[in-house]
C-alpha cells in the first residue's frame, strides 16, 4: 500500500478488480508501521524489507497451502519503493518476481552505476555489486505529479529538507535487466502509441511500461495495467473484457463518437464492436468488451418501462 495507506483496501481492491488473479495467488496485504514504508523520511522507523521480506515471507512459507517455493511482491508508491528495496537488499530466492506500480527506483537506491543497501540509517552508502535474479513489472504514469515517470525531483520530502529523486523510467528498468544479466543496449519502446509504451528485456523478464494517460498509481481497475499483470503473471485475460475502458477511450465515445459524430450511446457501442470503425482505429484504441466507465453509462438510454 502506499505512504497513509493500509492493506486492506489494497486487498479488496486487487481481489475484486482481478479475481482471475486472486483465484491463482493466495494474496496478503501487511500494514506498514504507522501506515507507511521506510525508505528515507517516512513515519515508519521500522527495518519494513525484513518485515515484509523475511519475517513475513518465513511465517507464510510454514502454510501447507503456499507454495514456499515463490513469492511475488506487489505494491504501490510508497508500496512500490519498499518492493524495490527488497528486491534490492534481499537475496532471498523464494523471492521469485516484483510488480510496482507508481515507484521505479530513486536515487538513493541506484546512483553512480550501483545499486545501494540502505542500512539501518537509510544512509544508502553500501553498494550492492550483485542483485539476485527475479521476474519484474515495472508500471508509471506518464501524468504522474507526485513521482515524474521522467526522472527527477518528486514531491516526497528526503528528510534533509529536499525532495527524494527518481531515475527515469525506463533507465530503472534497464538497470534491473543489467543486474539480472542483459548486456545489450537499452530496449527501444513496442508498443509505443497514444496509450502506452513498453520496455522489455531477458524474454519478457523485465518489463517496464509506462500509462500514457496515467497519473500516479494506475491501481488494479485500469484495463492497461490490468492486461500487463495478467501477461506478466501468465493469467489469461478473462471473458467479457478485463476491466474499465481506458479513460482515453471514454473520452472518445463520449466527444469523438456521441458529440461530433452524433450518434446514439448504443450506435457508440456497435462501433467499439466493429474492427474497422473510427473507435477501433482512433488511438484510444476501444475494446467492445470493456465495462462502460461512470461517465459512459450516464448515457446509456434506460430500458422502455412498457415495451409494445
């Protein structure tokens, strides 16, 4: 969860949003100490990598219904930079795979070439020469004003009277994959479109990617993210769609379709159904199935009270 935040509404929120994913992975969602992580000047003073990544991992792995052999780590934000953190600090194998959304790595953890521990002091003056090799998701928002997709300065105090810094995104995911083995140059973006553009590296082992109308935290219920989770995960994307439509695609339907095309909320429909319509084709890049955001459905024509 992120910095505030608990674990429980993370919970509710993945299981219900994805419960093709929940019917796969037991899932579990810790409160972090004074509801945040440690990473440099959060409220948390707590050691939270081995809180979350041994304490937890160890009392989970005596469960005859977990597979002790492989956890994956999921969080957001404040949430995400602690799942760095282990993935950085803790050499654990169970610990097999890493998701973050909203959270690549900041300067403290990786700067002049190196990954860095940061101790019981969050000094991150030890270097860490090698990382233990897992599967990672790395997932931004372009829009984000709190952590800049781009790199640089965020709006989280460092405790020195600063703002803590971010490597840009895809210069995160690029040292994950040097760390983990890559020796090539940096992945060019495909896709790269209006919605969204993807790094990948080691066969789809590292993946980065970043949400083009995405702000801070895209969260389990944004169709994108969704689908890079279950292809990450190995999760087929379930019938009916796999969320919300995109934002983009709301948009779309309801200026591009509705108000200059100046059809009927079910014409809309029927063009996000047909392959070759403007909906399709435009760089919202609709899905039929997707569910009707809130703004989409409040013009959805209400079924005749008396039908002849």
């Amino acid at each position: 969860h992120g910095n505030g935040g608990t674990g429980a509404p993370m919970l509710d929120s993945v299981a219900s949003s994805m419960p093709s994913l929940a019917a796969k992975y037991i899932l579990v969602a810790p409160d972090g100490p004074s509801s945040s992580w440690n990473i440099k000047a959060e409220a948390s003073s707590q050691d939270d990598q081995l809180y979350v990544g041994a304490t937890l991992v160890a009392h989970l792995a005596t469960f005859d219904n977990v597979d002790a052999s492989s956890f994956t780590l999921y969080g957001y934000s404040n949430g995400a930079a602690l799942a760095n953190r282990i993935l950085i600090e803790n050499d654990d194998p169970r610990i097999t795979a890493g998701i973050t959304d909203g959270s690549q790595l900041n300067t403290f953890q990786y700067h002049a070439s190196n990954f860095y521990v940061g101790g019981e002091s969050n000094a991150y003056t030890t270097v860490k020469t090698t990382l233990t090799n897992r599967r990672l998701l790395q997932m931004v928002g372009e829009l984000d004003d709190v952590i800049p997709a781009a790199g640089g300065a965020s709006s989280i105090p460092d405790g020195s009277g600063g703002e803590v810094i971010f490597v840009p995104w895809r210069d995160s995911a690029y040292h994950y994959a040097q760390a983990y083995g890559y020796t090539g140059s940096a992945a060019s973006l495909t896709p790269d479109d209006a919605t969204m553009a993807k790094a990948e590296y080691l066969g789809g082992d590292v993946v980065a990617i970043v949400l083009k109308a995405g702000g801070h935290v895209a969260g389990p219920s944004e169709p994108l993210a969704q689908n890079a989770i279950f292809s990450f995960l190995d999760i087929p994307v379930p019938p009916g769609g796999s969320g919300l439509c995109t934002s983009a695609c709301s948009t779309e339907f309801i200026d591009g379709c509705i108000g200059v095309g100046g059809l009927t909320y079910t014409k809309c429909r029927d063009q996000m159904a047909d392959a070759g319509s403007q909906l399709q084709l435009s760089g919202a890049g609709c899905v039929a199935e997707c569910t009707d955001t809130a703004e989409m459905a409040a013009l959805k024509p209400e079924p005749d009270p008396d039908p002849k």
